[in-house]
C-alpha cells in the first residue's frame, strides 16, 4: 500500500468516526530534515566535536561551479548549425 492509499483509507476512518483528517503525506517533509539537522548539530556539541554544517551546499556549489565554467554550447553529439545555412541566409 503507498502512502496515498493510506492517507484516503485514513481521510475515511476519521470521517466515519467524527474525528480530524490527518495531514497529507509530505507536508512536513521539511519540518522533519531541519530537526534531523539540528538534533545532530546538538549531539555533535555534547560530544564536544564540531558541528558538520554546509557539507552538502559546499559540494552542489563546487559542481554547479565546476560545470558553469564548461562552454555553453550544445551538449556532445549534436549537430552544430552550419555557416550560411537557415532562415536568415541570403542566396
């Protein structure tokens, strides 16, 4: 069962019993990351070691950088368009 299907089976308990609907699946998906972080950060500090912060910004940022240095023409094995060639040639 995904976890929409339990969502509706749960929606309907909870109407035929009066009750709240849950929150949707998803919905404090972020919430949930930001506490993992921070519960790690203050595991870390009573462990008296530093706190890993920015680990995963510093790696996407040194690919984003690393590939915004490349060409930007079209990407390997597409034909290039040749000289004089097109809508806006004159013959």
């Amino acid at each position: 069962m995904t976890a929409n299907q339990q969502h509706m089976l749960d929606v309907y308990r909870a109407a035929r019993l009066g009750e709240l609907a849950p929150p949707a699946p998803g919905i404090h998906d972020w919430q949930v990351f930001r506490e993992v972080r921070d519960h790690q950060r203050s595991r870390a500090a009573v462990a008296g070691r530093p706190a890993r912060t920015r680990r995963l910004r510093a790696v996407l940022a040194g690919l984003f950088a690393s590939s915004a240095k490349r060409s930007p023409g079209p990407p390997p094995g597409c034909a290039r368009p040749v000289a004089g060639t097109g809508s806006g040639a004159r013959g």
